[in-house]
C-alpha cells in the first residue's frame, strides 16, 4: 500500500493540483475498491460459487427482451 507522500508524488507529478486532502480522498476510495475487488474474486474462486447469483442491477446489462 502507498503511503500518503507516495501517493501525493505520483498524483502531483504532471500539472495537477491536488491538496493533501483530495489525495488522501482518492487514495482511500482505492483502497476500498481494491477491497472490493478481492472480496469478487475471493466469492468467485469458491468451489460450490454460481455466478448467476451474484445479481447487481445494472443499467447496462442487457435483458432478454432486449436481445
């Protein structure tokens, strides 16, 4: 995991602003992104996992009727 200073160099290295704040910010939605990502492929990788019941709602998914 970076720390705050990491991040804070990587983000402000090209002509951006970002206060200590906002870098604090987006490095903590990350973490909790990652977080989620792992818990998925955590879910996926169970043996007795059916992945027509991991149901999210989404406006993209394409329903029957639309095929």
């Amino acid at each position: 995991m970076l720390t705050i200073e990491e991040c804070n160099r990587i983000l402000n290295k090209v002509d951006n602003t970002y206060t200590l704040e906002e870098v604090t910010l987006i490095r903590d939605y990350l973490i909790k992104l990652g977080k989620i990502n792992v818990s998925i492929i955590e879910k996926l990788k169970q043996p007795n996992y059916e992945a027509s019941s991991y149901n999210v709602p989404s406006e993209f998914r394409r329903t029957s009727e639309g095929l």
